[in-house]
C-alpha cells in the first residue's frame, strides 16, 4: 500500500480520494483510522453530528473524524470501485475491487444503514443515482407528454362532437317542418282555377225547339 496511489482532491460532492497510478484490482489503497469507541460512545457522537464513524462489529466502531485519516475523504457510491474491509485487529482498510485508471475518484459503498439514514433524506450524487434520477425525469417527461396529447386529442374529438351537434341543429332549423310541409303539398294539389267562364248547359226544351221548327 502506497499514499502515492492516491491524492485528496476536488469531487462533486466536496473532497474526494483520485488515483495518482494504476491500482490493480485486490490492492489496499488505504486504511481507515480513528478512535477505536464503544457503539453507545458511538451513538451519542452520531447523535452530536458525527458521520465518520465505522461500525466494526457489535462492540467497537472507529471514530475516523480526525483529518489525519485521509481516508474519510473517499466517498461513496453505489457503484462502487473499492470496497471496505475489516481485518485482524479491528483494522479498516479500503481495497480496490477492479483496476482504478489515474484520475479516477476512489469510492466505495458505504453500506445500507448510513445510506438510508444519511444519505437518502438529501439525494445519493453518486453517478448512479444521477443517471437514475435522470431517467426518471425523462420518464415523467415522456408520461406528461403522452398525457397531453390524450387530453389534446380528447379536446379535439370533443370540439368535433359539438361541431357536429350544432350541425344537425341547425339543419333542422333550416328544414321545413311536417306540418307545413304537409299544406304546401296539399296546396300544390289542389286543381288550378281555370280563366275561362264555364257555359251554362242549355235544357231540354232548348233542344227541342228547333227541332219543332224545322218540322
């Protein structure tokens, strides 16, 4: 284990812990120090504030507040490549997981509990939880839009819907209705009153006369 395989540097989230060579899967990059305290000690301290306490076991944690400990600048992620250890004698160490490339930042998980009670009331800002959230926001931007065009679309079939309705309405107005329909055909059978004056038919005796005379 060398300290030059790693510098404190600037990361997204405040300092971190960046490879200054290639650091081969398996090697120890750093140990993780601070004061060993009993886990009552350890509650009272996290209840004070205190985010670098390493749980060991059910006994011990180490308090690794003190800036000594350079490894408390390594974040976590949830894609980690490091991984912590706890080795004989109550020892923490932070080991590499896969080949970390020079200007990589060093980070490792730093475990369910503290990422539950720490970590997720304000948002993880590993870049896996980023790409997350960021899928998710495409995903609520995707659902919004399709959402809109539904309700554009129902809009549209419903301004039709009353378009079409006025239509028939009006229609309708513009139509004669039955029973006047029903006068106009009557009066337009009825037979056309002739100009001409009908002549008065002659009798009987009209006809006779001039049969008598001719006798």
């Amino acid at each position: 284990m060398s300290r030059r395989s790693f510098r404190v540097g600037r990361s997204k989230t405040g300092l971190g812990l960046f490879a200054t060579r290639e650091i081969p899967k398996g090697e120890v990059i750093v140990r993780y120090r601070g004061q060993k305290i009993r886990n009552d000690e350890a509650d009272r301290r996290a209840d004070r504030g205190n985010k670098y306490l390493y749980e060991v076991n059910n006994r011990w944690t180490i308090d690794g507040s003190s800036r000594k400990n350079v490894a408390r600048y390594a974040n976590h992620s949830c894609r980690p490549n490091a991984e912590s250890d706890v080795l004989r004698g109550h020892k923490v160490i932070i080991r590499a997981i896969k080949k970390i490339l020079p200007g990589q930042e060093i980070l490792y998980d730093y475990g369910k509990d503290y990422f539950d009670l720490i970590l997720k009331p304000i948002g993880c800002k590993c870049d896996k939880c980023e790409e997350k959230r960021k899928a998710e926001r495409a995903e609520k931007r995707r659902l919004a839009t399709r959402k809109r065009a539904r309700e554009a679309k129902k809009a549209a079939a419903q301004k039709e819907t009353k378009r079409k309705v006025s239509a028939r309405k009006e229609a309708a107005r513009s139509k004669p209705s039955r029973k006047s329909a029903g006068k106009a055909s009557s009066r337009k059978a009825a037979p056309a009153k002739s100009s001409r004056k009908a002549k008065p038919a002659r009798d009987a005796a009209t006809f006779e006369q001039p049969l008598r005379n001719a006798a």
